[in-house]
C-alpha cells in the first residue's frame, strides 16, 4: 500500500508537456465517436429481440481483447491518476487520461453486445428438438421442446462465464501489482505485465473478425450486425489508434491492436454490405412476384437447403 501512496504522490513522475490541443480534440472526438458507433449494433439487437448471426467466438476473443487492452492502458497510465491529485488541473488531467476514458467505453460498449446477445438469443435455437415418429397412413413426424442445450446456446453460455473469469483475474493481477509492487515506470515486473496483456489484446485482435467473418460467410445474411456500426467504426479505428499512439506513457502494445482490429473490420463491413444489396434485390424480386417476404429465420433455412 505504500509503494501505491508513492506511486500516486510523486509529482516528478506527472508529465509537464502541454498536450497539442488538435490531439485533444481529436481523443474527445473519438470518445464520443465510439460511444456513438456502438448505439447502431445495441438499437438492432433490442429493436429486433434477436440476436441471430453473431458469433459467441467473435464476442469472446473481442471481449477478452477489450479486456487486456483496457487493463494495459490503466497500469501504463496510472500515475496519471496521482497527477491529476496533486499536480494537474482539472481541465489538464482530463486531457491526460483521455485514453483511459475512451477504452473505458469501448470496454463497456463491447460488454453491452455480449450481455445483449445473451438476453436476445434466438429460443428455437437455446434447445435441441425431440423428433418423433407420429402413427398415421403418412408417418408424419413431429417436433417438441426439449431440456437439452443446443451447441450454440452451450458454447454461449460458457463464453459469458470465460469472459467474467477473465475480467475477475486481470482485474486481482493488475491491482496487485500496482498496489504491493510499484507502477510500470519504476518496476519491469508490472511493465512486463501491462505488455503481457497487450501482446495477447494483440493476438486477439488479429483473430477477433475472423470466426464472425466465416458464419457470415457460410449464412450468406447481415443477421444482427450492424452496418452501420461498421460503417462508423472501420474509420474511428484507425483514427483511434492515432489518438492512443499520441497519449502520454502508452507503447505501441497498445494502439497496435486497433490498427488491425479496423483492417480486419473492413473486411466484414464489405462482406456485409454484399449481402444486404444481395438480400434486399432477392425482396424486391419477391415483392414483384406477389409472395411474402421471408423472415431472417426462414430466409436461413432456405438458403440451408439450396
């Protein structure tokens, strides 16, 4: 405990160089911005009831992601905290932890899609059907509930339970770290630690679209993604990892990730976008011919059977 009192009340530690005041604006800009672009993927989802498409591994190598990142840059930028005690103004220590507020509401953001996707996750699809032989001249099959989990709503589930054990245990390692060892300025065992979890944010990131990218593929639908979420995030993704690579006491470990995450990211917002012009041309043949435009869950099965 003493060696976090130190850490936050030394003020030769406190950066004294004035932020250039474009890349403040730039980091409030793309604070907002993220927070703006999540809206789309959660208005959907809720507006729908339906969160059909998305893939449980693309939510949990996103979220452990998220996690790791989050987590590097509040031990890299922890002194800053102590700053803004003792040293900074208000107006100067809310430019200095700019880039904990905005991977603050990544984080947050990126959760409210997991716990989104659990509340709105298909019934037909939470349990494997009993089928049944009926008597009669046609042997007509018949379908009921049944109390046993299908593999998609089982690996959901323990998605969800990986991803708070996760959070729990960097959480206890970080502060640890931070309260019985020292800050990474000063101790290479925590500056070890908050690179630790960058490379593996890193690692994920580089994977994150990649199993969302293939269920796409293989539904040939949007689903519950968002385009437009996409649209706005694809762009704020690069920007965002300039507005990171500009704040002070972080390392490349931690606006790298971003700068894939977008590369990768655009890859799926052209696939998507493929598919909706594709979707929305089958509708309007549908239209034209006098049939019923086929649900998201019907449009799956058909598409399953050609």
């Amino acid at each position: 405990m003493e060696l976090l009192l130190n850490e936050l009340e030394n003020p030769n530690k406190c950066n004294d160089q004035e932020n250039d005041p474009i890349t403040v604006f730039l980091a409030v800009f793309i604070a907002f911005g993220i927070l703006v672009s999540y809206l789309p993927q959660h208005y959907k989802i809720f507006s729908t009831k339906s969160s059909e498409g998305i893939s449980p591994l693309f939510l949990l190598l996103g979220a452990i992601s998220m996690t790791c990142s989050y987590f590097n840059i509040l031990i890299l930028q922890f002194n800053e905290f102590g700053c803004c005690k003792n040293v900074y103004s208000a107006g100067y220590c809310f430019e200095n932890v700019l880039g904990i507020i905005q991977l603050t509401i990544q984080w947050f953001c990126f959760t409210m899609i997991l716990v989104l996707f659990m509340i709105y996750f298909p019934d037909y699809k939470k349990y494997i059907p009993n089928i049944s032989l009926g008597s009669g001249y046609n042997n007509l099959s018949s379908i009921s509930s049944s109390s046993k989990y299908s593999p998609e709503w089982s690996l959901s589930l323990q998605v969800t339970a990986a991803v708070a054990i996760h959070f729990i245990f960097t959480l206890i390692i970080s502060a640890y770290l931070l309260i019985f060892v020292g800050g990474a300025k000063e101790e290479k065992v925590t500056r070890y630690w908050a690179d630790l979890l960058g490379v593996i944010s890193l690692i994920l990131a580089s994977i994150q679209y990649l199993p969302q990218i293939w269920k796409t593929w293989k539904r040939k639908s949007v689903g519950a993604l968002s385009i437009q979420m996409m649209l706005l995030q694809t762009p704020g993704s690069f920007l965002f990892a300039y507005s990171l690579a500009s704040s002070p006491g972080t390392r490349w470990s931690t606006w790298i990730v971003f700068l894939i995450t977008g590369c990768l990211q655009g890859t799926l917002l052209i696939m998507c976008i493929c598919w909706h012009y594709r979707e929305k041309h089958i509708d309007e043949e549908i239209i034209s011919d006098g049939r019923v435009i086929p649900d998201e869950h019907t449009r799956l099965l058909g598409s399953q059977t050609n």
